[in-house]
C-alpha cells in the first residue's frame, strides 16, 4: 500500500477493511491497520477505519479488544475524530455482535450531538443500522418506530431503507405492517421498485392471498417498471398452482412483450395450458414466437410442443403451423419487392414530368420535336431513378433529337 510521494488515507483504508471484514478474514483487516497507522505517524485519528477493525476483533472471537477499540474510538476523552459514516460502522459492529445496549448508548449520543448544519452526527444509514439492530432483537415496533423518527433529524429514507424493513417484516410475519409501510412510501415521495412490489407480492403468497399478489405486481407493471424474470415466474407459477390458469396466461401475454422469455419459461406456460386442455392456445404461443424474429424457436422447444399436441394426436399441427408462416414470410418479402419495384417506377414516371425539354417549348413545334422532348424527358427521368440508362443511349437519344430538330 505504500507509494511514495502520497499521504495515506483513512477513508480508502476504511473500505480496504471492510472488504477483508465481508471475505472474513480478520488478519487482513489488522495488517492494514497498522499500515495505516505506521504511514500516519503512529495515530489514526479518523473515526472512519474503527468499526471494520472492532468487526474484525469480534471475527477473532476478541471481544475485549473490540470494545478497548470502542472506547478508544468513542471514550469521553477520546481524540478521534467520529463523523456520522465512522458512527455507523461502530453501530453496525456493536448491533451484529451482542453488544446492542452498548448501541442503543451510542445512538442517543449521535441524537444528542446532531445539530444541522453546524453538526451532522447521524445520517439515513444510523437510522437504517439502528431499525436493522432491533429487528435482529425481534422489537420489529421498535424498528418501525426508529424509523418514523428520521423526519426528525432532518434524514428522509429512500426506497432502499424502506426495502429493508419491509423485507424483514415480510419475513417475519407482519405483512400489515409491511403494507402499512409501503403505504407511507408516496407520503414521503419515495417510489417503489421492482424490489418492493417482488416482497409485498411473495409476502401475500406466502398467507394465501393470491389474489393480492398479483395486485401488487400488476401495480408494478401499471407503474411503468419492469420486473425480472424470476418474479414473473413465481407469479405465474403459484396462479397455477392454485388454480388460476386464465389469469395465469393473462399475465403471460402481456409479460411476454415485455420480458426475453426463456425455453423454461415457455415450457411452464405450454405445459399448464396443456393440463387444461388448451391446446389451441399452446399453438397460439408458437404462433407468436414464429412472428416474433428476435425469438429462436429451438429444437427442444420444438418437441416439447409436440409432446404436448402429440397426447392429442396433434402433432403434425405445429409443423403445419411452421410451414404456414415460412410461406407468410416468403410471400410478405415478395410483396414488399414488388411494392419497391412499383414505388421506383412510379419515381421515375414523377421525375420524367418535372424535366423541363432543353430544348424549349417554341423551338420546332413538330411532331418529331415533341417526340424528342418526351424522349430526352424520359432519358433523365431513367437516369436519375435507377441510373439504369448507360451513356451510349443517351448520347443516342439526344443525337435523334438533334437531327429533327434541324430537319
């Protein structure tokens, strides 16, 4: 780490550490340490590096070390500087390794401290790192609570933060409360994502209640966002585990413009289409991914639709089908030859009339005159259409006109 002519510094260390902290390897986070301290001259002053080296510590199963650490950091007479981000850390550190009293502590003095602008001692991620540390105590009120309380310190949440604790609620049973959650989204200008609506739709699925799952992802899709296809799978598959194949192939079609689906995906869909003795519908699909150019119609898929029809004595069906829209095809790129070929007739016919003869409207004046204009006309209009006339036949063209002309 050491490069001549540049002063070390602890914010890039910091995330150094905490790399080596989520890899779980402890004697990484000491050694940068005390390559940071020997580069500053023996003392780390900046809180930031403190909550990765009190993490490693309790890794190494050193709890009295991690908290000397604290209290060196965090001490009544202690002279490291502890922004709102180095609090954090040690807050994070304390909440994940039974030390949450200690955290609690902590947290009301960052709250006491926190005077804007002059002092920022907290920020969103305290609120997020406190509403986490009462959810691994199981006080999910209390997580709520904390949480509601940002506003008054000036931090407002953001999808992510909301995400968070709406995913540890769902987990754990209070999807009310995660719904009630989700409500308070729009009354602080924060849009759910794809995230959000994945939770509340697999939460719902999880009690039964199909029917609002699929609330919430229709919602999602209303909303102008796009979810994965993993989410759209779990949707599609409990509607059919439950039942509700009509719904089921509902979402489909319309996801199916939205989203690459994928030969499992497809097979899914055909296969309870088939159970339900829809296989109409099934040749539908086919029909849409022969339409569809940007859409391989394997091989495997190929005969797993025919599998299908076969049960049925069906199978020739979808080589029919196959065949119907080679013939559409080949017969749309000869129409739209032959459109091109009339289209480029017809520039040539406009450009021919708006070729003004150069040879003049009052020269002559007979017959084989005119024949000459219409001639020389017709020679440009062949020339700039499709460049199709060569020069020896204009050269010819013009030469007739000349001779009448004198004549």
């Amino acid at each position: 780490m050491f490069v001549k002519g540049f002063v070390a510094d602890p914010v890039v260390y910091s995330y150094l550490m905490l790399g080596f902290v989520r890899d779980g390897d402890s004697d990484g986070v000491f050694r940068l340490f005390e390559e940071l301290k020997e580069k500053l001259g023996g003392v780390v002053s900046d809180g930031v590096v403190y909550g990765s080296l009190m993490k490693g510590y309790f890794m190494k199963g050193m709890e009295e070390e991690a908290m000397e650490c604290y209290n060196e950091a965090v001490g009544e007479n202690s002279s490291v500087k502890m922004s709102a981000v180095a609090n954090n850390s040690v807050l994070d550190a304390l909440c994940n390794n039974g030390k949450f009293d200690e955290a609690l502590k902590l947290f009301d003095r960052m709250k006491n401290e926190h005077n804007p602008p002059k002092r920022l001692a907290v920020n969103l991620g305290s609120f997020n790192v406190m509403a986490d540390g009462y959810c691994g105590q199981g006080r999910f009120k209390d997580a709520i609570e904390v949480f509601r309380k940002m506003g008054e310190y000036r931090c407002s949440p953001d999808t992510l933060s909301f995400n968070n604790l709406i995913d540890q609620l769902c987990k754990n049973g209070m999807l009310a409360e995660a719904e009630e959650l989700y409500g308070e989204m729009s009354d602080k200008g924060v849009n759910p994502d794809e995230y959000t609506y994945g939770l509340l739709m697999d939460a719902c699925f999880e009690v039964n209640r199909v029917d609002d799952g699929a609330t919430y992802f229709r919602k999602m899709v209303d909303s102008g966002l796009r979810p994965n296809l993993a989410v759209y799978n779990r949707l599609v598959g409990k509607l059919v585990q439950v039942g509700m194949l009509d719904e089921a192939k509902s979402f489909f079609d319309i996801m199916v413009k939205k989203l690459k689906m994928d030969d499992a995906s497809y097979k899914f869909m055909m296969k309870a289409l088939s159970d339900g003795g829809k296989l109409d519908e099934i040749l539908e699909i086919v029909g849409g991914i022969l339409d569809d150019g940007g859409i391989e119609f394997s091989e495997e898929l190929q005969e797993f639709v025919k599998g299908e029809l076969s049960k049925e004595g069906r199978e020739e069906e979808v080589v029919k089908l196959m065949e119907k829209k080679e013939r559409e095809k080949a017969e749309a790129k000869a129409r739209e030859a032959e459109a091109a070929e009339a289209a480029k007739r017809s520039a040539r016919a406009a450009i021919a009339s708006l070729i003004p003869s150069k040879f003049g409207d009052k020269v002559g004046g007979t017959e084989m005159a005119d024949n000459a204009n219409a001639n020389e006309a017709a020679s440009v209009a062949e020339a700039q259409a499709g460049k199709e006339v060569n020069l020896e036949e204009a050269t010819a063209v013009e030469s007739a006109s000349a001779d009448a002309n004198t004549t």
